[in-house]
C-alpha cells in the first residue's frame, strides 16, 4: 500500500488511474474559485476528463515540492503544458491532501496561470 505521500503525490502528478482506490467513497475536491466536487464519481469523472485533454498534451515540472504530515500532504507545483498545436501554459498549483484511516478523503486545490516572467 503507498504511503499518503506518495498518493498526494500520484494525484498531483495526473497520474490519477494510480489512486483510484485510495479515494475515500465521500471524497470531498475543492478547486477554489470554479467547483466543489463531491463523492468518487465526480471526482474520477474530472480526473478522467483531465486525462482526455493530457492525451494531446506534454507536461514538464518545473517545481514539485511536497510536505507531508501524519494525515495531510501539501504539494506546490509549477508545470508547463504544451499542446499538439505548440501552444503553451504555465500553471502554478497548490493542492492540500487530507487522509482519514488511508484513505484520501479531502483535497483543495489552488492553481492559476502565470507567464513564464513570473517563474520564480
């Protein structure tokens, strides 16, 4: 069985199908500013429709730091996308993880594209 870490981790990297199981059936996600999402089938719903647009996409890290506590890992990440057509995005998240008995049951996430000026 991963450790929370490194289920925090599989989530923020889009390596969503990896975490599946892990989910809590009430699982809470919070992208703050756009939509709260409630229970496993909403949120695998929005994982795999991420998903659908990654297949057109290459994402490098530019940043992937994580802090993990006893039942919550906090991950600040910066990651560049690039579509099919050469288009470029730069997207700078936080996501905050929160796990009862193993399970994830809580995640709030923080993102905003920044210019490639802004890259610390």
């Amino acid at each position: 069985m991963p450790t929370i870490q490194q289920v925090a981790e599989g989530f923020s990297s889009h390596q969503f199908r990896e975490i599946y199981d892990f989910l809590h059936p009430q699982v809470q996600w919070t992208l703050v500013g756009a939509a709260r999402l409630e229970g496993i089938e909403q949120v695998r719903h929005a994982c795999e429709q991420s998903l659908a647009q990654l297949e057109r996409t290459t994402t490098q890290f530019l940043r992937f730091k994580t802090i993990a506590g006893p039942d919550s890992v906090a991950i600040d990440s910066i990651a560049k996308y690039v579509d099919h057509k050469w288009q470029s995005s730069i997207v700078r998240s936080c996501d905050v993880y929160e796990f009862s008995e193993g399970y994830l049951v809580a995640i709030t996430s923080y993102t905003a594209e920044i210019a490639a000026a802004d890259l610390p």
